[in-house]
C-alpha cells in the first residue's frame, strides 16, 4: 500500500522523472521505442480539445480492472475526476497517516492513457473522517493546512484543478454559509485559509470553489458569486469555479445556466461543469446535454465538462439513467447529442444514437438575415418506423418555418426535437429530409443537430 506519513516526500513526480529517464536512456540504446507525447484524449475529449476544452469522467478505483470500463474510458474521455479516493475518509482516515494507493491507481491510469486529472476534493464537510470533527480550532486549522499540503505535495505537478473547497454553502433562499466542523470552528475564513494554503503548495494547480444547486442564478449562487467577487478584489488565490450541474426532473437544467456561467467568467475566473449528470433517456436526456454543452462552449472561459461517471451502472443515481453510456457500455442518444455539440464526429457510424439511424446537415441557402437548413435522416441497417433529431439553434436565432416534420421545444427555446409527419416509416439504408428556415438576428453561428434516435 502506497502508505506516507507527513515529513516531506517529494512528491510522485520525482519518481515518475527517474523512470522517464530511464525510458529515455533505453530508447536512446534503441532498447525500446517511446511513444510520443502528442496528448491521447478519446473521441469526446478529442472533440473537446478542438474546441480548446477538455471532457471528462468521474472515475472510481475499482472498476478499472473492468476491461469495457477501462476501454470505454480509454476511448472516450480526455481526463478523469477520482469519484471518491481523495476524499478526506479515504486519504487520511486516522490523523498523519496517509493511503494514497486507491487515487493513485486512478492518476496512475490517467497519466498513462495521457489525461488530465481534476482533483476532488481538498475540504468538504462530508466524508470527513470522525477525528476531524472532534477537533477544537487551533487543532483543526492545523489539521486542514496539513491535510492539504500533504496531499497536494503527493501530487504536485500531476492535477490540472484541485476542488480545493467544496459544498461551503447551504441550500435555500438564506444565502448562509453550511454548518460544518470548518464553519462552526473556524468561521468563513477556512475557505480563503484553504486557498491560501493550496496556492502556496502548487502553484501550477488550478484552485476551485465546486458546489452544486449553484447552475441557475439563485440565493446559493449569488453567495458564492460574492464570495468569489470578494476574493478576486482582495487577492484571494482563486482561479475557477465549478458548476456540479445534477439533473433531474426536481432539479432541471435552469434556463439562465449559460448566463450564470458567464457571470462568474466575468469575475476573472474559469468556470467548470465537474459532475453532470442528468436523469432520462432518448432525445430529451440528449436534448438537455446539447444545452449543457452548448452553454459551455458560448462562454469562452468555460474549460471543461466532467460527467458524473462513465456507465449508467455504476453512477451514484443509477436508477436514473444519467450517463452517456448504459449499463452495457452502448452510446446512448445523450453520447451521440454531446459528441455532434463537441463538432465531432462518430466515425461515420451510427452518430451516437441507438444504430437505427443518422442524422446530417447542410445548409441549403443563405441570405443577408437568415439561411435554409436540411437535415437529412437515413435509416441503418434495419427498417424504422419513426425517429427523432434534436435541431439546437443558437440564440438569438429563430427558427421561423420548418418542413417535413414537427416540432417539440424546450423550455428554454433553443432546441426543438424534430419528429416526422407522414415521413417516420423507413426501409433499411433508405432516407428522408426536413429542412427549416432561420432568422439569423445578427448570429452567424451554424445550428447544431444531434443524434438521431429510432424505434
Ligand atoms: O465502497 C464502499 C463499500 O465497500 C461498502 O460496502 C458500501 C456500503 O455502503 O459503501 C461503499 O462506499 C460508498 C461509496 O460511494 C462508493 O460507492 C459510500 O457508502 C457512499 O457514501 C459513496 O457515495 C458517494 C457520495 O459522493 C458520498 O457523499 C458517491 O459514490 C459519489 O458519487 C458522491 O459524489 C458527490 C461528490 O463527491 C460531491 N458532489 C455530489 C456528488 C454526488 O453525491
């Protein structure tokens, strides 16, 4: 067990160096061939990348001798987030001793498949081990500065963001800060003393505030908003903020969540989405992941998207069904919904969707004011009796005429699922069209469609 007491290790890095220097003196030799350093992000990564982002998945230690777990990851994702190995429990569950081997079984697969690696979560009130808790205030400052240093010395140079905080305010209207061991004892100062701490033991990381309920514009947010206002005016060091953006029908993607990611890039700081998930399935589970990701890439200092697990079996919500991927690892309507809002594409496969169909666009016409768009709708290798494509058009954009089928919106406005009128019955391999008009208002951005889903 890769066990540490505190007393100054230097740090994982120090050893991966000596290893890549050993590498490289046998490559030299032409002993072994090194790969190259070009970084390799999977297909949603990728796409992501090319939009300068990464895409991410929150991943858990032991699933990853799971071989489709570990592909799926591999294949798809450009950086992981440790779902719960390091946490406090699980890193320093008695005082002064440390167990890093389950976060580093997880960083160590992330380097090696050459993925980045947010850290979460440094100070939280949950999941905290009973010794914290019982800890008078001087006692716990200094426990919450070790803990932190301790661990981010561990892996100093390998985590792109860390969670420094996480979860410091309460639900509801009141805008207070949550009771915890922190607050109660130390006041609202722990949080910038955190800060301060990790800042001065990496540097190179970047330092987030994470809480959730905080995705709309709402009492809770406009808390952290002024918290975070309040540390870019005093130099508190801060550098990003992270949206955990879970979703369900209680708890739906707010119609202001583009906005309130672009006021808080406003403040000066990097906005993260670090734990979507959202529950449903078919087009509108994809419906709202095009919202998601769409409201990520309109605000310029969103850097990244982190879904809350790889597999719907394994998620913390399972029964809800809010992953890309099933519990048999296939692509769901959302993997296809996200990939086609990252620009990318499936490999001219199944666009992500359920296999039965695709869905491509062009634009057919353009004018001073506005363009005609078709979608063109093919059926795979099997006959299908109807099908749907989600159709995001870019505010301010309307949609003014559609044809060859009908349309359902979202709340929001911005994404009309597109269903057949007369045209849903089609043979193996044979296809059909809609087409629509758009009102540019001024935004030349092109519309995105995403995955097609059949029955
Ligand atoms: O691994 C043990 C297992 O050995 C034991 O038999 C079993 C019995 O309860 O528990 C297992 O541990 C569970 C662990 O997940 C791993 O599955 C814990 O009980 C359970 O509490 C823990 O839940 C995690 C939860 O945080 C704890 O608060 C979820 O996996 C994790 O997805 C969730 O993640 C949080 C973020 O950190 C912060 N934001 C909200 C998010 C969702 O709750």
């Amino acid at each position: 067990m890769a066990q540490k007491t505190p007393g100054g290790s230097p740090g994982r890095l120090t050893r991966r160096a000596l290893s890549v220097l050993t590498a490289g003196v046998l490559a030299a030799a032409g002993v072994v061939s090194l790969a190259g350093t070009a970084e390799a992000t999977g297909a949603l990564g990728d796409a992501a990348a090319a939009k300068g982002r990464y895409f991410g998945a929150a991943v858990a230690a032991n699933h990853l001798g799971e071989a489709p777990y570990a592909s799926t990851l591999n294949a798809q994702f450009g950086s992981v987030t440790p779902e719960n190995e390091m946490k406090w429990d699980a890193l320093e569950s008695s005082r002064g001793s440390f167990n890093f081997s389950a976060a580093d079984r997880i960083v160590d697969h992330a380097r090696g498949q050459g993925m980045k690696v947010r850290g979460h979560t440094l100070v939280w009130h949950s999941q905290l081990p009973g010794w914290v808790s019982g800890l008078a205030a001087t006692d716990l400052r200094a426990a919450m500065n070790n803990h932190i240093t301790q661990v981010m010395t561990h892996y100093k140079g390998e985590i792109d963001s860390w969670d420094v905080v996480n979860e410091a305010f309460q639900d509801g209207g009141s805008g207070a800060r949550r009771s915890s061991p922190f607050q109660d004892k130390l006041g609202n100062g722990f949080i910038e003393e955190a800060f301060r701490t990790a800042r001065a033991v990496d540097p190179g990381a970047k330092l987030c505030y994470n809480d959730y309920n905080t995705d709309g514009q709402n009492a809770k947010s406009n808390a952290v908003y002024a918290m975070v206002k309040d540390f870019k005016q005093r130099g508190v060091p801060i550098d990003c903020v992270g949206f955990q953006s879970h979703f369900n029908s209680n708890s739906p993607v707010p119609s202001d969540y583009r906005a309130n990611l672009q006021r808080f890039a406003d403040l000066g700081v990097d906005v993260q989405i670090t734990e979507l998930d959202i529950e449903g399935s078919g087009s509108a589970q994809a419906a709202d992941y095009t919202t998601v990701v769409n409201a990520c890439l309109a605000v310029s200092r969103c850097t990244g998207i982190t879904v809350w697990g790889v597999t719907d079996k394994y998620s913390w919500r399972s029964g809800g069904t809010p992953l890309l991927f099933d519990g048999d690892y296939n692509k769901k309507p959302a993997y296809g919904a996200v990939l086609a809002a990252l620009g990318g594409s499936d490999g001219g496969g199944d666009g992500g969707g359920t296999g039965a169909c695709t869905a491509t666009y062009t634009q057919t016409a353009t004018w001073n004011g506005g363009y005609n768009g078709q979608v063109t709708v093919k059926a795979g290798s099997a006959g299908i009796t109807t099908w749907s494509v989600p159709v995001t058009v870019p505010s301010p954009q309307k949609v003014s005429a559609l044809w060859n089928g009908a349309p359902a919106w979202d709340a929001g406005g911005t994404v009309m699922t597109v269903k057949p009128t007369y045209n849903g019955t089609l043979a193996a391999g044979a296809s059909t069209s809609f087409g629509f008009t758009v009102t540019s208002n001024g935004s030349t951005a092109a519309p995105v469609v995403g995955a097609c889903t059949a029955s």
